[in-house]
C-alpha cells in the first residue's frame, strides 16, 4: 500500500507539474519533453506537425517544470512497478488512482482551479471506491 499511496502521489504531480509547465507553449511539444523516455514516436509527431520550431519561445520556467513532471513521472512507475509486484493489481490499481482525487486538491490549491458540487461529490465516490475495492 506504501509504495501505491506514492505511485498515486507522483502521478498527481507530473499532472500538475505538466499542467504548469506547458503555460504558453505547445501542449503537445510539453508532452515530448515529460515523455520523451517513454514515447519517443512523439519526436516524429512533433517533426511531421512542424512544432519543434516552437523551443525559441520557452522560458526556463517551462523547461525545469516539464523536467520536474517527468521526474515525477519516473518515480510514479517506479512505484506503481514496486507496489504491483508485492500487491493485487486491483488493489495496486485502486490506490494508484488517488492520482484523480489529488489532482483535483492540488488544481483547487495550487492552480486556483473551481470545483462544483457535483465536482467533489465524484471525488468523494472516487475516494470510496478506492476504499471499497483496496480492502482485502
């Protein structure tokens, strides 16, 4: 469970770090950096679309934050790896999802994004399902 709860975890930061980190550029070029590991077929996507013209207008900012999300994005998987090998792959699963539910929090709190009622009513189901199908 301790190595799903930080799975979840870096998940919600490479979402809100990415979010972050494509503020003025291309969501697809921000995308090629955080995945460029993992996705290197992005790298022909981007050529063939004609968006590698586009670094000229990145700030530093944009870059550290996109290396911090694809940090972020490692350590998930690391994480996610290490749980699913000790734990159920339902149960791995189920926690790693906390991903959804933190996303929302660090959106509200540090984005400033809004959230309706209905909003955190799917939240709080989101966080009861995670119980109910973690449980052994």
């Amino acid at each position: 469970m301790f190595w799903a709860f930080l799975s979840a975890l870096f998940a919600a930061a490479t979402n809100i770090l990415a979010k972050l980190g494509i503020s003025g550029i291309s969501s697809d070029l921000g995308a090629f950096v955080r995945t460029l590991v993992v996705v290197p077929s992005m790298a022909l996507l981007l050529w063939a679309t004609g968006q590698f013209r586009q670094p000229a207008v990145w700030s530093t900012r944009n870059i550290l934050l996109l290396v911090f999300s694809g940090l972020a994005t490692a350590a998930s998987w690391l994480a996610f790896f290490r749980a699913l090998s000790l734990g159920n792959a339902a149960q791995v699963v189920s926690v790693d999802k906390l991903s959804v539910i933190l996303v929302a929090l660090f959106g509200v709190a540090l984005l400033g994004e809004n959230l309706t009622l209905i909003n955190w009513l799917g939240i709080l189901l989101v966080a009861a399902g995670t119980v109910l199908v973690a449980l052994h």
